[in-house]
C-alpha cells in the first residue's frame, strides 16, 4: 500500500505542475487578448488623430461649437452633427430601455410556456439580423407617412413648445430616431435576458421563501443582481445607435443646422461622414476625420461614465 501510495506521489505532482502551467499559459493568453484589443483602438485612434491634424491646427476646439459646414469657403463645425447624433440616441434610449428591459423580464419569467417563448426570443433576436438599408426603406415608405398625421396635430395644437415647433414634412429627427430605436431593441433584450437567465436560482428560491411576491423579486432582486448586465446591454446598443449610418441617413435630412423640433431635419456625424467623405478632398477630409475623431472620444466617455455608475451601484 505504502508503495503504491510513493509510485503514484510523482505522477500527481506532475499533473498538478501540468495544471498549474496551463493555468499560467490560459491567463497570459487572455491577457495578450486583452491588450490587443486596447492597441487596436489605440491604433485606430492615433490613425484618425493623424489625419484629422491639418484640421485641428487649423480650427482647433472651435471646431466643436462651430455650426457652419461650408466646404467651398473652407469653414468647418461640427456643433449641428453633434446635437444630432446625441438627441437621436437619446431619443433611441429613452423609448427603447424599458421596453427591451420589459422584453427580456418578460423572455426570462415563466409568463408564457418555453415553446412560445423559444419562438419570441428567435424572433427578437432576428431583428439584429435585418440590414441598416431595410430600416431606412421601411422608415421611408411606411414610418414617415405613418406618424405625419400625428405630428400635424401635435404641431397644431402643441406648436407653442419647441419639441413640436415645425410641421412634419418628411425625413426629421423623430423618424430617424424611431428606427435607431427599433434597431437597438434587441440588442437590450437579447443581453438582458441572458444577464437575468444566469442569476442563480436561490435567488429565486430565496425571495419567494421570505414571503416576497413575484413582482418583488423581480424589481427587488432580479433587477438588482443583473443590473451590470442591463448596463452593458444599454452601452452597446447606446454604441450602435451613435454609430448608425445608414438608415439615419436615409431619415434624418442632413441638415446642417440645430433645430430643437422633433419632427425638423438634422444630422448627425455618421450620416456626415457618409454624405461628404467619398468626395472630400484636401482639408475637408481632415476636418471629417476630426469629426471621426470627436465620435470616437464621444463613445469613449459615454462607456467609461457608464462602467463608473455600475461600479458605483454594485459598492452600494
């Protein structure tokens, strides 16, 4: 027994330093993953950086609050593209968080049986599948003849706020929203779903045993634990919808010009870069990609504010 127990000591120290160096390998691999990923961006940022230069010597942060994009006389702000692209995610977000969050509490609960709901999760999910250009048609076609009627009372009888000042006349910010709206949705379900479904079951269990009600566990528990889940499921969709080309292009009206009415053309910085940049040439391309560059610090800082408050929440 003795020398059973001595002939089989080699082999498990050898497995153990085995696993003990594949660990080691597996953390050094994921590190290298890592760090890959930030030099790409910091790669893609040096290189835009590079080329918006001519057009950051020349106009420097003024080129931030400055409203006029006149490529002819050589006067470049981008302050109308920034508002764009801020209100329709804005917009974008506001209608599409609880109604993602509702999908997916509404996915991941026992509301409906699992065969029906396979077929809704499929469903929400081939939404993401859909090209940016079907939108955009779509939002031309049925969208906009869709809500005009509404935005014509909303004019004539709300025409006194600024939200409703213009009448509705086709391409405007409210459409182009709806359908980054629609767009992100199942980016937010999806994710959601998947960060409520991985909560242990004692979460459950625990909440109904202490007399809680469906509901409290849901808001007071559920809600709670998956909450960074939620969070990332919101950035990344924040992230495609301050990123959406084409179909923002199709439905806002590239326009140049801040107008706080819902329903008045806009624009925003990838509909710009989409309208000017095959056919920019000189410092016009630069001061596209000083506008590339100002979306990118913009995304930057949206997800860096986002990762503080889940931080934050998850030390509360």
């Amino acid at each position: 027994m003795a020398s059973s127990l001595s002939q089989s000591a080699p082999l498990i120290q050898a497995k153990s330093s085995l696993g003990q160096n594949l660990d080691k390998t597996f953390i050094w691999i994921t590190r290298i993953c890592a760090f890959s990923i930030a030099g790409v961006l910091a790669l893609i940022a040096v290189q835009v950086g590079i080329e918006a230069l001519p057009a950051i010597q020349t106009f420097g942060l003024g080129f931030i609050f400055q409203q006029d994009w006149d490529p002819v006389k050589g006067s470049y702000g981008v302050l109308p593209m920034i508002y764009g692209t801020l209100m329709t995610s804005f917009i974008a977000l506001l209608l599409a968080i609880p109604i993602g969050v509702g999908s997916a509490i509404f996915l991941s609960e026992d509301f409906l049986p699992v065969s029906f709901r396979t077929v809704l999760v499929f469903l929400v999910e081939l939404l993401a599948a859909i090209p940016s250009v079907v939108y955009g048609l779509w939002g031309i076609f049925v969208l906009i003849p869709l809500i005009r009627p509404f935005g014509e009372w909303l004019h004539a009888n709300l025409g006194w706020f600024a939200l409703f000042g213009t009448s509705p006349a086709g391409p405007g910010l409210l459409p182009a929203s709806l359908v980054v709206t629609i767009m992100i949705l199942p980016t937010i379900a999806a994710i959601s779903r998947d960060a409520l479904t991985s909560l242990p079951p004692e979460l459950r269990q625990a909440s109904i045993g202490l007399g809680g009600t469906r509901w409290e566990t849901i808001f007071r528990v559920l809600l709670p634990a998956a909450f960074s889940g939620i969070v990332g499921a919101i950035m990344l969709a924040l992230g495609r919808a301050m990123g959406e080309t084409m179909a923002v292009t199709m439905l806002i009206g590239n326009s140049n010009t801040i107008n706080f009415s819902l329903f008045a053309p806009g624009n925003t910085i990838s509909s710009l870069l989409a309208n000017q940049f095959a056919e920019a040439g000189g410092l016009q391309i630069s001061a596209l990609m000083y506008a590339g560059l100002i979306l990118f610090v913009l995304t930057l800082l949206v997800n860096v504010a986002a990762q503080w408050i889940v931080l934050k929440v998850q030390k509360f």
